[in-house]
C-alpha cells in the first residue's frame, strides 16, 4: 500500500483476487496514482473512512458485502469520488444500480488499466446506454432473478423465499435462456 506522502491522486482498489489486484496495482501506479488495496467491502470501509480516496476501483463480487455496498457508502463519504465498478457478471441492472449508489463507471472484466483510467473521465449518466428498443419485462426479470440469487449466494431456496416463488418456478425460469 502506498501513502499519502506523494501528490499523486488517491486510489482505492478493492478486490478479492490477489493477483489481479497486484497486477492492477503496479499498473494504476505507473499512472500516476497513489494506490490502496483491499480485498474486501470489509477491509475497505475502515481505509476509506480515515482517508475518503479520490478514485476508486470495485469488485461487485467479493466475499462477505457486495461492491455495491462500498459504492453508496464512498459516495456518501465523498460524492465527488470517482468510482469504477468491475465485475464478471456485467448485467443492464447491476450497472444501472451501480450508477444510481454513485459509481462514475460499470466495467465488465477484464477490464485494463487503461480501460479503468477512461472511465474515470466518464459522466456516468451521459453514458448509459440506450438500446433502440427497450429492455423486455421477460428480461428485467431474469435480471432481477439473477440479483436476488447472487445476493443469496446461489441459494434457490433462499431466493425463492426472497422473490416470493415457488422454488420449482424458480428453477424452471433460470433454466430458460435470457431473453433481449
């Protein structure tokens, strides 16, 4: 981790991958920025709290909280931060709720340094996509079927209870392709 003794702009990168987390680190710093990692919502919180960072990069999916968590509470802390978030489970409703907790940018990894640089300078609400036909209700629920199973950590019991499904229902529909 380095300090804050340079003039170089903060950065919190959390991620739970230690390799790409390293990898990414080294990469960020030859930018030009002062880099503090984390593998956790857990064990960023508490870093962002003494020092709210001037950017930040986000796993969405981590062990223990969601990424998500850590987008809204680095917003509230500082709502100028510019925060990436990345993941390999990139939907339309992740993103937009990523958007909406204060995140300047949803990147699906893998996403590079440079990549993750762009995005910085992006105006999130500018850059939300806008298909030419609009997402179907069969698919924003597959989206929102998928969420509440990853936030029960793939528990189809879990989630049938949580949407209020039978849990064969369930299965049936997660069986089925998304639909665009």
């Amino acid at each position: 981790m380095s300090g804050n003794i340079t003039d170089n702009p903060s950065l919190l990168l959390v991620d739970d991958n230690e390799t790409f987390r390293s990898v990414l680190s080294r990469a960020l710093e030859k930018r030009g920025f002062a880099v503090t990692l984390a593998e956790s919502v857990e064990q960023a919180l508490p870093l962002a709290r003494s020092n709210p960072p001037e950017y930040a990069v986000v796993d969405l999916k981590m062990e223990g909280a969601s990424g998500l968590v850590l987008v809204q509470a680095l917003h509230e802390l500082d709502s100028a931060t510019r925060i990436v978030v990345l993941t390999g489970y990139a939907s339309i409703a992740t993103a937009v709720e990523a958007v909406k907790l204060g995140a300047t940018q949803y990147l699906a990894k893998p996403a590079n340094a440079d990549e993750i640089v762009a995005a910085f300078g992006h105006n999130a609400n500018a850059d939300l996509p806008v298909g030419e036909r609009p997402a179907s209700v069969e698919r924003l629920e597959w989206e929102h079927i998928n969420r509440v199973l990853q936030e029960q950590q793939g528990n189809i019991s879990a989630t049938a209870r949580q949407l209020n499904m039978h849990r064969r229902t369930l299965q049936r529909k997660l069986s089925k392709k998304p639909l665009y």
